[in-house]
C-alpha cells in the first residue's frame, strides 16, 4: 500500500516538473520565431502594429506610401532611402526593452516618424 502511494506521488510529481517545462511555450512567453510585419510609412507617420513584441527575429515589410522620401531605422537596422511606392524587408532581432523606430531622413523625425516599440 505504502509502496503503491510512493509511484502514485512520484508519477503526479513528474507529471508536474512536464507540465511547468511546458507551460511558457503554451503562455506565449517564447521567443518569437521569425514574426512579420507590415510598416506603412505616409508624410510624415508609421503605421506599424503591434507595439509591443516578444524578444526574437523579427521581419518588416516596409513601404513607402507617402509623396516624399523616407526610410526606417529599428534598433541597429535601417532601409535604404525609399522613394514613393518602393519597399524594402529588413530582418533584426531585438532583446527585451525599449526600441525606437524613426525616419532618419532630415527633419523627419522632428515631424512625426518616431515612435517606440516595447519588446517583453
């Protein structure tokens, strides 16, 4: 009786120690794979959504939809300068904090394209 309470209390055990191993996997709290994304820039704003990623690699789509030229800087990363209708992919991996997003063109932060992004 006592032998089989034991393997009952050491299965349920290992059946925890699986379950916590598995557990930030299941809440989302990994690191992103290679998540994409879209940024749109117009005179002078972006339009980049979520806000807020996980740390990871993470691949922007960037288009320049506005009249004038612009280009787009995240972390260590940047475009090159994109004329109207031209896009660029840019890959970067980011660590947990604060990261902020702008136009380096002159003047073009100063008028709206920058921005900050939270990485958790």
């Amino acid at each position: 009786m006592v032998r089989r309470r034991l393997f009952v209390l050491a299965t349920l055990a290992a059946g925890l120690v699986a379950i916590a191993a598995l557990a930030p996997a299941a809440l989302g709290t990994s690191s992103a794979s290679n998540a994409k994304y879209t940024v749109t820039m117009t005179d002078f704003k972006f339009k980049i959504s979520p806000t807020r990623l996980r740390p990871g690699t993470h691949t922007f789509l960037v288009i320049n939809r506005g009249h004038a030229t612009h280009d787009f800087k995240i972390g260590t990363k940047k475009t090159r300068i994109l004329n109207p209708g031209q896009r660029q992919t840019i890959k970067v991996t980011l660590k947990k904090g604060r990261v902020t997003v702008l136009c380096t063109v002159p003047g073009h932060a100063a008028l709206g394209m920058r921005n900050r992004i939270v990485v958790r």
